[in-house]
C-alpha cells in the first residue's frame, strides 16, 4: 500500500524562500541616479553603448560610418534621453541627453571611440559632461 505524502509544505516553503526581492536595489539605484556621478554613469553607459555600435556598424560597412543611428537600426529617442551621432573623420562622436533635464546636476554628455580603448584598458573611461549651469567638465565613468 502506497503511503501518501503532502507536497503542500514543501511547495511553500519554496515558494517562500524564491519570492522574495532584493527591495533595497531599486532605491540605491535610483539614489546613485540623482547625484551628478549618477547622472554621467547613466549617461555614461548609454553612451558606451552607441560607441560600440557605431565601430561595429562602420566595421562590417567597410569603413562607412552611419549617416544617423536610424540607418544603424537605432532609435533616438528613448523614453528618458535623446541620443545623437556625428561622424569626425569617420569616428563616432555620441551626445546623449536627458529629455528632462530640470532638477539634474547633469544634463548632457558625450563621449567617442576612445571610451572603448579607454574600458578595454583601465576599466573606466572619461566622458565629457555639460552641467545645468551650462560648463563642461570630464567626468570618469566605471564600468
């Protein structure tokens, strides 16, 4: 004769100890995005982003650059910045900027392919930002 078990307290408890969230992520995230170095590392890694994706667009265009990022297949426009790219002598310069800039330290920056040599070489690499008094600093960004 079979004995029969309850799985009941065993779903439970499993339930129990995967439900849980990490709540205290979301707020540091949010706190670490209102001050200045939280603005630029946003901005930042965004920026890292396009970089990267432009090279590599120009890389398997043999050597063309995108006119926009709408021919790289990229949107502009996000639901928190604007995103530009201009072509230097081939290399990419990205800008984005916050679409509401009010109340940020920080309402702009860009950066070009150096960011990535840059990463590849110490880990974090230096954007240059336009604050909301309208000066322009370099800013390090970690990755």
């Amino acid at each position: 004769m079979r004995q029969r078990t309850s799985w009941a307290p065993a779903v439970l408890m499993l339930l129990a100890a995967c439900g849980t969230k990490d709540t205290g992520r979301p707020a540091a995230a949010q706190a670490r995005a209102q001050r200045p170095a939280g603005d630029a590392d946003v901005l930042g890694r965004e920026i890292f982003e396009l970089v990267d994706r432009a090279v590599d667009y120009r890389g398997s265009h043999r050597g063309r650059p995108g006119a926009d990022l709408r021919q790289m297949g990229i949107e502009s426009l996000t639901t928190n910045t604007v995103r530009r790219v201009v072509n230097v002598q081939r290399e990419p310069v990205v800008t984005v900027s916050f679409r509401q800039p009010a109340g940020r330290e920080i309402v702009s920056c860009r950066g070009d392919s150096q960011v990535l040599e840059q990463a590849a070489t110490r880990g974090s690499y230096t954007i240059m930002c336009t604050a909301s008094s309208g000066d322009q600093r370099p800013m390090e960004v970690g990755q």
